[in-house]
C-alpha cells in the first residue's frame, strides 16, 4: 500500500489518481489468495489486516490531503503569493542563491484537492464492491465448510 501511494500518478485529465486502482488491487488480489486457500484462519488474518490499512494508513494519507484543502480566495492567493515572493527574496540575498520550490500553482493545488475528494468517492464505491463480492464468495466457502451454517466473518467493518 505505501509503495502504491509512493508512485502515484494523475494523468492531466483524469479525475482520480493511480493510488487508489493500484491500492484496491492489491487488497483484492490479497484476499482473493487468502479465499483460495480455503482457510478461514487465513481469510479472517487478511480481511482483518486489510481493514486495518485502509482504516489506519491510507484513511490517514487521504485524510491528509483533505486537510490541506482548498486554495482560498484571489486575494488571500495573492497575498499569500506576495508574503511567499518577499520570503523568498530575502532567503535567497541571505543565501546567495535562488530556489523557487516553496512557490505552488493554485491551479495545481485546487486540481490536486479535486482529485483527492474524487479518489475519496472512489474509495468509498470500491469498498462496497469488495465488501458485496466478499460476502457472496464468503458464503460459498463457509457453506461448504460448515455444511450451510455459516458463521459470521466481520465484513461488516468495510462499510
């Protein structure tokens, strides 16, 4: 998961980013092992721990792109901008050089928190379609483990 979000990628025009494809893939591909193992130890272990990345690490991730929401109004950009240029002037007269990475489009920022709010939308559509095509493969294994009965797996912790 942190590698998926280590090489993500937005393509000009896209309105979601490569992390979340690329994060659900590896969830699913982990518990489609898992549920090919016919061990419910193991399934449980990986539902489980699946969970918890998403709640903890990737939550966290989106979480903090949203926190750094969206650029504000012209005037608080351009006064920001002039607080950034007098800033950077002067580091760079201390310095004796010129380094502009502390200066960011808003055009850049506002598409990054579009996407970003868009990824989140994805997520949440993703986990409905994992959480459903858990259950009914769930349910074909526990049926034929338990001879019908089945017991309850916590899927009801993806919603």
């Amino acid at each position: 998961v942190n590698k998926a979000v280590a090489m993500d990628t937005c393509e000009k025009g896209q309105l979601t980013s490569s992390m979340v494809d690329d994060v659900f893939y590896i969830v699913k591909k982990c518990i489609g092992r898992a549920l090919s193992s016919s061990s419910i130890d193991c399934l449980c272990a990986m539902i489980n721990h699946s969970i918890t990345e998403l709640e903890s690490e990737f939550r966290e991730i989106l979480g903090h792109k949203l926190r750094v929401g969206f650029p504000a109004t012209p005037f608080q950009d351009f006064q920001r901008g002039v607080t950034s240029a007098v800033s950077l002037m002067q580091s760079s007269l201390q310095q004796g050089k010129f380094d502009p990475k502390g200066i960011e489009s808003t055009d850049e920022a506002k598409q990054s928190f579009l996407v970003t709010l868009n990824n989140v939308e994805a997520c949440s559509e993703n986990i409905m379609t994992l959480k459903k095509t858990l259950e009914s493969d769930c349910s074909e294994l526990l049926s034929q483990s338990f001879g019908g009965e089945q017991p309850q797996l916590g899927l009801g912790l993806f919603t």
